[in-house]
C-alpha cells in the first residue's frame, strides 16, 4: 500500500523543514510506502528556497507550486489531484500535528473497517497544547451544527489530520480554496453511499498567532456557510 501525504504550505520557513524531517522518519507498518507532496502556496518568504533545497536533497519528495496565493483549499486540491496513493492524508507543515501519529489513523482503513479516518483532539489521552477558549468553542459550535446536517457523530470536524482511501477522494470535487475545505469535504463524504467513517484521537500541539497561526474568525464565519451550503443545499 502507498500513502500519500498532502502537505500545504505557505509561509513555513520555520517550521517546513522539521515537517518534512518528522514526515520521513514515521515507522509506517511494513508493506506501506509513503508519497510526500508539498504544495507551496505562493510563500513570499524563504519557503520557495527551502523547498527547493528538499528536492534536491530528497528527489523522491514532490515539490508543487502556486503562482499565486489561493488557499489551503486549493493547495490540497492540487495536492490529491497529483496523488498516486491508495490512501490519502493532509499534513500541516506547521507542527501542530505529529506524524507519528500516521499509523494510528491507517490502522482502521489497513483493517478494512474504514474507507474515511477523521483524528480528534477532543478524545484519548493524547497530550494538548492549551491554548484560546473562544477557538475551542467555536471548534465544537461548528463540529455540533456539521453533525446535525450531516447526521455524523463527530467530534472534531475542523482537523486538519482527515484520511481517504484514494476511491472516496476521487468522488469528490473541492470548491473550497480556503479553510472551509474542512466542513465542505465533512458533508461531501457524509453524502457518499456506503462510505465507512472511524475517528482516532490525537495529540495537538497547536501554535500562536505569533507563532504563525492562520485561521482567524472569518474562516469561521466561512466554513458556518459551508455547512449549510454543502450540508443543506447540495
């Protein structure tokens, strides 16, 4: 089996590099090969630079670029379409999320119990960075309201780590080029027939503004239109 890892990138000189570094070094069980894609978003800093050090040094990594900025939808769209794997994930390029929690959410899919793998920072005992209330309850405002439209029982429906089989991701058409790509593809899966969905619990070691966090509340208002948009009337 070959997965492939979708990583969006914009702006990440200070975190790409040891993304790629974690990325490589998963124990992935045996008989399962990994594609790296990286989509650099077009970063304005040194992002193009590092990244174009990686592929010389890792011929093997895929190195996409966007001449202009579009958006992590997008960045994805663009990631899946070029995928050669039997399964799909999406990798921030930020840290937030551990790839060595990769077999983990492979594991149902490798099972054959799931065709749709969701991680949740809200269950297990995985270790969380504490940060923002308010992001914390809109999070679960949304996840709540994404349920009732598409009768899923999630608990984290704006995770970045979501998993596909390859078959499932081909079914789907991204519209989102933004950050409402999370409730869009929630209530695209929702609406496939027969479609397994499992979700695994994961650690979250989440940034600050500061330290380069991007979503703000727009992407909020955004992704309640998404919900109701791809939830409601498609």
């Amino acid at each position: 089996m070959k997965l492939t890892i979708v990583m969006p990138v914009f702006n990440e000189e200070r975190t790409l590099r040891q993304s790629v570094d974690r990325v490589r070094s998963v124990r992935m069980p045996e008989g399962v090969l990994i594609e790296l894609i990286l989509v650099d978003d077009c970063s304005t800093d040194a992002t193009p630079r590092i990244l174009e050090e990686i592929a010389r040094e890792h011929p093997t990594i895929r190195c996409l670029r966007h001449t202009t900025n579009r958006g992590k939808g997008a960045a994805l769209r663009t990631g899946f379409a070029a995928a050669t794997g039997g399964c799909v994930v999406v990798q921030d390029a930020d840290l937030e999320y551990d790839p060595a929690e990769l077999p983990k959410l492979l594991k149902p899919i490798m099972d054959n119990a799931a065709d749709v793998v969701f991680g949740s920072r809200f269950i297990g005992g995985e270790s969380h960075r504490v940060l923002y209330f308010w992001h914390s309850v809109g999070n679960k405002f949304l996840t709540l309201l994404s349920n009732m439209v598409t009768n899923l029982n999630l608990t984290d429906m704006e995770v970045c780590y979501k998993m596909f089989r390859k078959s499932v991701l081909d079914q789907i058409t991204i519209e989102e080029d933004r950050f409402g790509f999370e409730p869009e593809i929630t209530a695209k899966v929702a609406k496939l027939r027969g479609v397994r969905v499992f979700e695994v619990g994961i650690s979250y070691s989440g940034r600050t503004y500061e330290e380069g966090k991007k979503i703000t509340w727009r992407d909020g208002v955004r992704a309640l239109v998404c919900i109701l948009k791809y939830g409601l009337l498609r």
